[in-house]
C-alpha cells in the first residue's frame, strides 16, 4: 500500500497517510496569543488540513493534546466543545508538556479517516 506525503520536508511531513488513516500535527502559527486565540488558530489550521485530504472534523479518530499549563484547560475544554457538534468528537488524551517554542500554549497530534483518494 502507498504511504501518501503531503508536504514532505527533511523533518517531518505537513500529512501522512496509510491506509486511510491520517495522522498530522499542528502547532498555533499565533504563538504569541492567548488561548482562545491560539485554540482559533489551530482549529483552522486542522480543518484546512483535514480539507487537504478530502476528510473534516467528523472524521477525526483521536487527538492528543499537549498542553503547557492544566490552568489552560477549562478554556481550552470550552473551544473543544463548541468545534465539535454533539457527538462527534473524537477520542482524546491531554498531557502536560514543555514545547519547542515557549510562546506555545498546546499543540495537537491528529489522526483521521482521510477521504476516498487516499484509501
């Protein structure tokens, strides 16, 4: 089966894909913005990834969550909940963590059902 590389740099690849299954991360391109700024960022950032491979939101399988700071994270839980319509958010796990850029306050790994040319 063919491994699908969009954008594929030295480090890593905006997008992989195997199998149907897609697995990508971003990162606030906003870094030196509050949460809810920095969740709006991201958020679009995925959808405008998730477009790329013929797939949205309603397909995302499970997402992790880096966060610097638990006391981000009733803002961030609340920017969660209104992205996702009723049911469909996706399997998730939160994690404390120090990022690469300090002005970062998270960053999502992703991994979705890609659409049919990706299959």
């Amino acid at each position: 089966m063919t491994i699908h590389r969009i954008n594929p740099g030295q480090r890593w690849s905006d997008i992989t894909v195997f199998n149907g299954i897609a697995h990508f991360v971003e990162v606030p391109e906003c870094a030196q913005a509050d949460i809810d700024s920095q969740m709006a960022a991201l958020f679009a950032q995925a959808e405008a990834s998730l477009a790329k491979i013929g797939s949205d939101k309603t397909r995302l399988l499970s997402v992790t969550i880096y966060l610097t700071d638990f006391a981000l994270a009733p803002a961030m839980n609340a920017a969660w909940d209104a992205w996702f319509e009723p049911g469909t958010a996706p399997s998730r796990a939160c994690v404390k963590a120090e990022l690469a850029d300090p002005h970062y306050l998270l960053e999502m790994a992703f991994v979705a059902a890609a659409g049919s040319a990706f299959q």
